[in-house]
C-alpha cells in the first residue's frame, strides 16, 4: 500500500447541485473534473434515476442547471462559435440551453440581455437577479450598435480604474464601480428591471404575487447591515420593512403562506450572531418571532475536495429543511409544523448539499464516513450511500483513520484530530504538521482533507483542532473579537501538547504548522509567539490589521468588529492583534504562499511578513500566484493548487525531514 499521489486530486469527481425534477421522480446533479491540459475544470451534468446513475452531458461547460419541467433542463453555456466571439469582445448576455432528460441533445432555448444565472418560476415567466452599473441601469434595453459603443468605450479606457464607492472590488472578481445586483423579470420574452438603480440585492423569494427581498440601497460606502424590502410587481411599488441599517439576514424562503426570515439585529456579535427565525405575514406585513434557533446555519466543515455548491435551505410543504453546524459536523436538520427542529441523521461529517421532493424523500452530497462526495439517501434513518464516483480512490491507497481527542483549554472544551502516517510503527519517532483551518467560523471535521491524507502518506503525523473562535460550539465560544491571538493561540497549543503527550513518537523537535486565511494568520502569530515549531507555511494571511482594514474588500466590516477598532477608534487594540507588531521575536523559517487576486487578505499582506523575515535574516521565501485569489487552495487551477501543495510539502521536507 502507499499514500495518495501529490496530484491525485486531478482524478477526483466534486459533485454539486443536486436538484429533484418537480414530480420528484429523478435528480439531476453536476460532476466537475479537473483538466490538467487546459488548466481548468470541467462540469457534467448527470441524472440520477430508479437508482441508476446516468450521464447527459459530454462537453464539460454545463453547470448550473435547473429544471423547467419533469424531464427538462435548463443551464447557461457559451456552446456556439458566436457566443465564444461575443463573449471575448466582453459583450452582456446569457445564453440558455434545454436539454431533454429522456433523450436527445441540448438545444438552444432562448437568450436574455443580461449576465444572469438561475432562473426561478413565476407566472408567466421567470425572476432572477443580474448585475448593473448603477449609473446606466437600462443598458440592456440598448440596441446592438449602442451596446458595441458602450464596448469600445470601456476598452479605449481598460489602462485606467475610476473607484468612487467602497467595496471597490470583491474576492474571485475584479475591481468594479457603480456595481448593484438587481432583480429582473422575463415575461413573453420581455426582459425587465424592478429595483432601483443604486438598490444591492442580496436574496430574493416570490410569495403571493409579492417580492420580498434583502437589499441596501447606497452610494459611495456600502455598510454590512442589510433591510427587507416588498416589490409588487403590478405598481412597481417598492416598501422598506425593516430599516436597512437593522441586522442581517441569512434566509429567506416563503413559508406557510408567508415568508421565513432567519434573522439577527446582532446587538451582541454584529453579523456573526446566530439567527433566530422569524415569519412574516404578507397580508399585513407584521413580523413575529417563530423560534429562538440555536444552531449555526450552513455548513462550516473545512475541506479541500469541493467543488460547486447547492441547496443547504428548503421549504417542503410546512417543513423546513437546513444545513446546520453542531460541534464537529454539519448536519442536515429539518424543522417541522410543530416548529421541533432535530437532524434527519446525527453523525460525524459534513452535509455538503441537498434536496427534498414533495413526497418528502431527501438526498444530499456529502463527506461521509472518512470519504470523498458522494450522493447519499436517505432510507430507515441513515445515509445510504447511492453512487459510487470516488470508489477507486482508495483501492490500494492508505487513507488515514481519524484519532478524535478532547483537550480542556481555557475553559472550553476544544476537538481535535490526529492522523498517523502511513506504516506507522510505535517503535518509531516521525515528524507532525500541525494544519490550521480558516475563517475563524468554521470547523474541521472528519472529512476527507487531500492534503492532509497526503502528508500521512508521506510519513508525518497530521494534527488539528477547532480552537474558540470556531463555528460548532455557539456565539460565545466564536467570539474572541478584540482578543485574536488570546485564547485561540493558547486552545492551540494546548492541544498540541496533549497530542505529544498522546504520542511520543512524535519528534518535538520536528514540528511544522501550516493554514490558510485565519489559520494564516494564527501561522503569523505563531511566529510572533513561540519558537517550538521548525517550520512554518503561512497561507493566504492577515499580517497587518490596519493595512487589511483598508485594502480587504470586507475589511472594513470584518477587521473593524473583529478588532473592536478602527484606524481612529482604539488603534492600540488593532495593532496589539497584528502578527507584524511581534516581527522581533520572528525566528522560524517562512514560506509565504498568496495569490495577487487575493482581495479578501491581500498580496500586501505577505508582502510585510517576507519584508519583516528578511529583514531579521529569518529563511524565508513567498510564492505569488498570478491570476488567483483566496480560494486558491479549494478552487485554484489544478496546476496552482498541485505547485500550491508542493511548495508547502518541500517546505516541510526541508526543515523536518
């Protein structure tokens, strides 16, 4: 037996956006695969049906598909030689295709005048939300030769950014101006706006004839605090129901005759406060409290082997179905009339999406019992596994077990997992990485991790934990706002000494640590704080709290209530939390991975800690990857995320081995 190649992840299947056809009698999902001669990836859309698992599609552009029928399909693509010029010349239109699930190819459907994506029903006609520029919102509406004008235009002025509002760009886009999401209806083929110019729509449901949508209509600075707005159609009549500056929201879908909104004014953890839900009734437009939810919403198990998304909130008749994240697993919970809320399955893992017919039968992908996604049913109480696209994964591969600890630290009590390397042999000492997840709100789990499985077939001992700061465990155990670097660094290493007291063949001496994003920056800390690791690989970090407030494009919002301080506003406090404010005491060798797209944790970032290393003749070397941003390590090009992982395992290499 050996250990996973370096590359393997090429070979993977991600599957993603599962949806049931409307009479629930089949499912259709998509399988997307990496291209290593294109440097891309490529999306199938497949069905599943009496069991039996079918592929429809073979040209690999064929994503986002939903369902116009029982038996058809729609999803935008850019097929036609046409669509490929005009979309190069950077021309705003979307082209759909339908595609019969009992047979035949994708035909040509129809085109809309905008960049749009999912359509949802309504009569007569579809709804769906597109981008504008605030200051030509009509520009759809032009004809031909105004919109190749406006084209030219844009290209005789691409050498120059004009930024006149805040945020100026966003992760995995680009710097943008005037920019707003609107909501769109298209009814007999008439394409049509029905939010104001400056009017940002975040997400949006139809019920009794009525839009209900979460917007915040500005100009100049986008502050993070979202309202709820009711559009009627019939007069275009658009009413504020609750005051844009009041809280955020994090679901809204209409329910029992009304709308459920699952809500916080987040008085006491701004936007990372979990929601209660609350139901609006449309009649009157009086909103009540349902429950006092405790549960975080979503999914926050970290993995590296996904790739698209799907549902994780449903409404089925007066059932709601949700991704929840309970201590070390997500879970799929549903909440009936009785407003009782309890998971469909309780076990170690991650729901990663999914879907639930009329008849009540519920599917999801997953990562399930140490596995990469597959798609799972549910039968008698449990998840049955029902396809198998990653099976030949483990035949002759050593996928390590996970060894579940519990450390007492400060108070809390922090989960952790250790994998052993591949032939291990107690009479033996080995070298550890320990590896730091991101967010601070998210998790690690005992899901299948590429990298770390790799490394355990390399020969080292693997380790991570879910310190305070991390999702699962409620708002208090998540909140170390002003105190980064505090209780999290001390859950940390706590754990790190119960995990060689638990195994002492670990050598102390041949220790390395590695994260991305708040793992990056704990990595940054680290260095700052102790010299017991021998090696450090810092991804994608926050070094500098007042530089990350004003170049991140979340920074002001994220930085300033993480820091519990702005650049006028107890300044002291920011610069104590920064890594780069503890440069002196930096002693461990440094690889510096960032990307130059990277807008959430900038390349400027990196750019301090490599200055500050060097300056104090600590090794150290940053690789930038063109092209990429914060998700370079979950969903870079295949060959950045292979020299992504190489770099940081010949890092390791070095100084461990």
């Amino acid at each position: 037996m050996q250990g996973l190649n370096i590359d393997q992840f090429f070979t993977y299947k991600f599957l993603s956006n599962l949806r049931w056809s409307p009479d629930g009698k089949r499912a259709a999902f998509t399988v997307t695969v990496a291209n290593k001669e294109e440097n891309s990836y490529d999306a199938f859309l497949y069905l599943l049906e009496n069991g039996a698992v079918k592929q429809l599609t073979a040209l690999g552009g064929e994503k986002g598909a939903f369902w116009e029928d029982d038996t058809h399909l729609l999803f935008p693509a850019v097929r036609t030689k046409d669509e490929k010029k005009r979309a190069e010349a950077g021309e705003f239109f979307t082209s759909y295709y339908r595609l019969d699930v009992t047979g035949g190819e994708a035909l040509p459907a129809f085109e809309l005048p905008v960049r749009a994506g999912e359509l949802h029903a309504m009569e007569g006609g579809w709804y769906f939300t597109a981008y504008i520029n605030s200051t030509t919102p009509d520009a759809y509406l032009d004809d031909a030769e105004a919109r190749k004008a406006a084209r030219d235009e844009k290209k005789a002025n691409e050498d120059y950014i004009v930024l006149e509002e805040t945020p100026f760009y966003f992760n995995g886009d680009t710097f943008h101006n005037h920019r707003r999401m609107a909501l769109f209806t298209v009814i007999n083929g008439e394409t049509k706006r029905l939010t104001a110019p400056t009017m940002n729509v975040a997400d949006v449901v139809l019920a009794n004839g009525k839009f209900y949508f979460v917007g915040r209509e500005y100009e100049g600075f986008s502050a993070r605090r979202y309202g709820l707005f009711c559009l009627d159609p019939a007069t275009g009549k658009t009413e504020e129901l609750v005051q844009q500056d009041k809280g955020y929201f994090s679901k809204i879908k209409a329910y029992k005759g009304g709308v459920l909104l699952a809500f916080t004014e987040g008085k006491t953890y701004e936007y990372g406060e979990v929601p209660f839900f609350y139901f609006l009734n449309t009649e009157t437009n009086e909103i009540s409290l349902l429950q006092e939810n405790k549960l975080e919403l979503g999914s926050s198990a970290a993995s590296d082997v996904r790739f698209g998304g799907g549902l994780n909130c449903k409404v089925v008749g007066d059932d709601l179905y949700f991704t929840a994240t309970v201590r070390d697993r997500s879970l799929l919970m549903k909440m009936g009339a009785d407003l009782v809320t309890a998971p469909l399955v309780d076990v170690v893992g991650s729901v990663d999406s999914f879907d639930v017919n009329e008849a009540g039968e519920v599917l999801m992908i997953g990562l399930q019992n140490g596995k990469l996604q597959e798609i799972y049913q549910l039968l008698d109480g449990t998840w049955k596994q029902v396809t198998e696209f990653n099976e030949d994964q483990y035949t002759d591969r050593y996928v390590a077990d996970y060894d579940h600890i519990t450390v007492d630290s400060e108070g809390w009590n922090i989960d952790g997992w250790i994998l052993k390397p591949i032939d291990y042999d107690p009479a033996k000492t080995y070298p550890a990485i320990l590896d730091i997840h991101g967010g601070p709100r998210t998790i690690f789990s005992e899901v299948f991790f590429h990298e770390m499985q790799y490394w355990a077939g390399q020969g080292y001992f693997v380790f991570f934990c879910n310190p305070t700061g991390s999702d699962g465990q409620g708002d208090v155990f998540a909140d170390i706002t002003g105190e980064y670097g505090v209780h999290d660094f001390a859950n940390i290493m706590d754990f790190t000494d119960a995990v060689l007291a638990r195994y002492p063949q670990i050598d102390k001496a041949r220790l390395g640590v590695t994260g991305g994003s708040y793992g990056g920056f704990m990595c940054n800390w680290i260095l700052g704080h102790t010299d017991r690791f021998a090696a450090v690989a810092t991804q994608r970090s926050i070094s500098n709290w007042t530089s990350f407030y004003g170049t991140s494009d979340i920074g002001p919002w994220f930085g300033g209530y993480q820091n519990k301080a702005t650049y006028t506003k107890n300044h002291e406090l920011m610069w104590k939390q920064s890594p780069i404010a503890y440069a002196d005491n930096f002693k461990t060798p440094t690889l510096i991975i960032h990307s130059d797209c990277d807008y959430r944790c900038p390349v400027s970032e990196g750019y301090q800690l490599l200055t500050a290393l060097q300056e104090r003749g600590v090794p150290a070397r940053m690789v930038i990857f063109k092209g990429e941003n914060h998700e370079l390590s979950r969903g870079g090009k295949p060959l950045h995320r292979l020299r992504r992982l190489t770099e940081i395992s010949n890092w390791m290499d070095k100084y461990l081995k």
